[in-house]
C-alpha cells in the first residue's frame, strides 16, 4: 500500500467509483482516462491482459481509439511514433523481450522528443527462462532518453498514468514516460482502487497538440533529416536539459495531482518516516510496502529508521537524494537488478555517485533481492535493516549481500 | 541546472527537425583528383554518370571536374573506357 492515503477533506473533486482490479487493469483505466487516440501493443508475459483490456474497451466503444495489431513491439512503437507525429495522443505498454525487440523505435522515441507514455510492465529478463518479476528490464534501458517512474501499488499505477502524459506533454519536457509495474506482483494483483471520475481527469489533462514536431501537410516540416555533429550537440544537449527540467515538472504535476485527487505520491521520490531517522532504505517499486512495515516493525522495536521510495530513475533525483539523506548514519539500497560489472545494483552505483560529496560518508550497502520473481520478504527486511544497525555502529558489514541466498555463517534462512 | 554552464545555442526547435539543407562539402575530403587528359577524353559522358556527387561536367572539348565537391573517390577514373582520367595526388600548402 502507497503511503499517501487518500485524504477525503483536502481534495477538489468527488471520489471516484471504487473498483478491486489488478494492475494491468489499473494502467488500461490510467490510459483510456488520458483519452488516447491511437493504441498499438503485441502481447507479452505479464502485460498480455493489460492489451486485453484495452482491446476490450475499444470494442465496448468505451474508448474512442484505433486499437491497431501489430506483428511485433519493435512495429507497436514504430506506429505510435508515425501517430504522434501526426497528433495523436498514444498508448502501449510492454515487458522484457519485447521491450528488447523494441529497442531500436524506443530510444528514437525519446531522441524525437515524442510524449508517448508506455506502461513496462517489469519482468526478469532471460535466460534463464523466466516470466517472472524483476526490474532488469526496464533498469537496462534507462539511458536511452526517457523519463521513468517505478509505482508501489495499483492505485499508483492508475494515477500516474494520467500524470505522465501531463509531464511527457509539458512544452518545457516534450520527452516519452514509462511507467514501470512490478510483473505479477502488481499486474496481476488484485487491489483497491479508486477509479477517477472522466470529468475531472479532463479538467486536470487538456488535449494534446504538438507545435514542436508534426507531420501537418499545411505547416510542412522536415523531421529528422541527417544532421551533422555540431547540430547534434544541441539536440543532446536539449534533450539532457529537458530531463534537468523534468525534475521540477514532476514534482508540480503530482503537487497539482494531489490537491485535485487527494493523491500525492512525493513526485520523485516519497519519503516515509525519513525525517527524524538515522538509518535510511531505499527501494524501489512494490517492494516499497514490504519495506514499509518493515520499517514500522523496526520503529516499533525503537529503530530510528526511516525509507526513500524512489520513484523517478530517470532524471534520477541527485540533489534531493543528498538532501534528503544528508547526516544519516547508515543507507541501505534494494536492487531487484543487477549492474552486471559493478557486481552490485544498478540503483546503488547510481546512489553512491549521487551522495559522493556527503561528509562523513555513510555507510553505503546494497540488498540485491526479488530476481526472477524470487520473493523480497518481511524476514529479509529485517535482517537488511539488522545489517544497517551494524554498520552504523561501526561494525564492516559487507558492501553486497544477495538477500535470499547470502547468509553468515551459522545464519539460517 | 547547476551543473551546466551556458550555451551558445544557434537553433530555436527542440526536436531534431530540418530548416535548411545540411551541405557537407564532399571537397573537403578529397586527397586525390582527377584529371582528363583532353585528347584521351572521347566525350561519352559516362564519367559523369558514373560520378556519385555530380561533379564531371561537359566542356567545349572534354569532360571536366568541379573540384568544390569532388571528393577524390576515383569512380571516373574507374569507369572511363578511354582511359581519359588521371588521378593525380592532391597537395594542400
Ligand atoms: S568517361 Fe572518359 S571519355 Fe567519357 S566523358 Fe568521361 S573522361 Fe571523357
Ligand atoms: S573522383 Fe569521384 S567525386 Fe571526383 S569527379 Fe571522379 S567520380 Fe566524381
């Protein structure tokens, strides 16, 4: 569960309709409630029923969109770039190999600077042959240009979505977002979830339409011609400047989002029990309620520990991470990926890097857990928060432990 | 941004969009360069067909280069049944 409950008093507009739904579901009410025009998917473990459902309101006529059927991801994404060139407001979503099979349309997506929004709905990746959950996926590609939020629970799922488009169609950003579900976890989850009246999702997102990059026979365009270096430079540059930019238009559309639905989730990061903490976690994804009442337990057992869900991987939160985590005496990350030659997590590299000027530097460790859809539990919580204890207190503690399969001596599972 | 200092920028689009043609001077790249012998050369045009940046042109009684895009590839010389093209090593002071 996010920790951002709903507050009935603070919000402007009228509770939504209350519907137990998984998060596949989830993310197809977060898109038709954007009002796409133009879909596009292949199907693929576990984001297949989020088509489903998609393809099923377009038949329903429920949503006013060309669902189009595609022969693989690498066309689903290629149609919706030639559909947002063209105007339209678009939709998909994928996993794992697809979304490798989709890489060459997908970095162009962001380098075209096109707000599409794309649900990952995040698997391991293979081999080994697995379906199963696990970040890899989406953590491998967050450097080819776009934006990418990671979600908690169901909830989070709906209301980002809608929150995307704003961000990806904001004039200062203009980039692609992912939204990236934990597979099975959250998409095949059943869980409350409050679907927002269409009404006041349109007060809150008005239509989309592009000056920046369009094909318009009346105001002709040339787009993407061969562009020599120099002029590339500046195309980068824009681009890296427009994720700088990104930071703050996330933060003021889930500000916004908040105070219309009574939903905010922190914008880049949410940060629970952190003020007064001593000891820090960081998470990611679904993950983060295990690591919540974990973190109460502990408090519970006076623990002064406190959590940093981080919702935005790209732009990664640097400043506000230094901020927030800024005279802690121990911090804790939890990677369901590995940074293959780092022989850590890829969120823990980028921490550190992140926190390098911090005085008297913390001790920094690393939990990698959850691959494969192995479980991240309440007991390895407790001995990651135990882990940091140690280390606080000054005891070496070592800079990786692989949660579930690393254990002390005389330690049992 | 404060980890960036100020840009001297030169285009006003955010996405990579074209406003003018992008020339690359192909003569730049040149370090050879053909040269027609004018009685060799039987005037049959081929070298200018042939020619991947257009640059072999009809004179009153040979084929010429125009050396501003010439890019010294040799294909003229290649192609030209009379033997008519020599490429001669091209010396910048
Ligand atoms: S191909 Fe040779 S002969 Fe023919 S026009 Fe060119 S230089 Fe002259
Ligand atoms: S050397 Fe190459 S570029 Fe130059 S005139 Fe001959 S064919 Fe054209």
């Amino acid at each position: 569960m996010s920790g951002t409950t709903t507050d009935d008093e603070a919000r402007v507009v009228r509770p939504g309709r209350i519907a137990v739904i998984d998060g596949n579901m989830a993310a197809a009410w977060g898109a038709k409630l954007s009002r796409p025009t133009v879909l596009a998917a292949y199907p693929i473990t576990p984001q297949t029923p989020l088509v489903e459902y998609l393809s099923t309101f377009v038949a329903d006529g429920e949503l006013d969109a060309d669902m189009v059927e595609v022969e693989s991801e690498h066309s689903a994404l290629s149609v919706l770039q030639g559909a947002s060139l063209a105007g339209a407001r678009t939709f998909t979503g994928t996993s794992s190999q697809g979304l490798a099979l989709m890489y060459e349309p997908y970095i162009r997506t962001s380098t075209l600077r096109l707000p599409i929004v794309m649900a990952i709905v995040t698997r391991e990746v293979i081999s080994p042959q697995s379906v199963w959950g696990g970040q890899q996926d989406a953590i491998t590609v967050r450097d080819a240009g776009w934006i990418q939020i990671y979600v908690e629970d169901n909830q989070e799922i709906l209301d980002s979505i809608i929150m995307a488009y704003k961000i990806a169609e904001h004039p200062d950003i203009l980039l692609p977002v992912n939204i990236c579900y934990d597979g099975h976890y959250l998409s095949h989850v059943a869980d409350r979830v409050e679907i927002p009246a269409q009404e006041d999702v349109d007060r809150f997102l008005s239509p989309y339409s592009p000056s920046h990059i369009k094909l318009d026979p009346r105001t002709p365009m040339s787009v993407d011609p061969l562009t020599p270096g120099d002029i590339l430079m500046e195309y980068r540059y824009k681009h890296v400047r427009a994720q700088a930019r990104a930071k703050r238009v996330i933060e003021e559309v889930d500000e916004e989002f908040g105070r219309i639905f009574g939903r905010p989730y922190g914008g880049l990061l949410e940060r629970y029990r952190l003020d007064d903490a001593s000891l820090a976690l960081i998470t990611l994804g679904s993950t983060s309620g295990t690591a919540k009442v974990a973190v109460d337990a502990a408090r519970n057992r006076g623990v002064d520990i406190g959590l940093i869900k981080l919702r935005a991987l790209r732009p990664f939160p640097r400043e506000e991470l230094f901020e927030a985590l800024h005279g802690k005496a121990a911090i804790g990350i939890v990677d369901r990926n590995v940074c293959f030659g780092w022989m850590t997590g890829v969120v823990y590299a980028e921490v550190c890097a992140a926190l390098r000027l911090l005085p008297d530097q913390p001790p920094l460790i690393d939990f990698v857990a959850g691959l494969g859809g192995a479980d991240i539990t309440f007991k390895h919580y407790e001995r990651a928060i135990s882990l940091l204890q140690q280390a606080a207190s000054g005891r070496t503690v070592a800079e990786v432990t692989w949660l579930g399969i690393d254990f002390e001596p005389g330690e049992e599972p | 941004m404060s980890n960036m200092r100020r840009m001297k920028l030169t285009g006003s689009y955010e996405a990579p969009i074209g406003t003018t043609m992008y020339v690359v001077n192909t003569g730049d790249w040149r370090y050879q360069r053909p040269v027609t012998i004018a009685g060799k050369c039987r005037k049959c045009g081929l070298c200018s067909l042939y020619c991947p940046t257009g640059s072999r042109y009809e004179e009153a009684n040979a084929f010429a280069t125009d050396l501003r895009y010439c890019k010294g590839c040799g294909i003229c010389a290649n192609e030209c049944g009379a033997a008519a093209i020599a490429m001669v090593e091209e010396i910048r002071t």
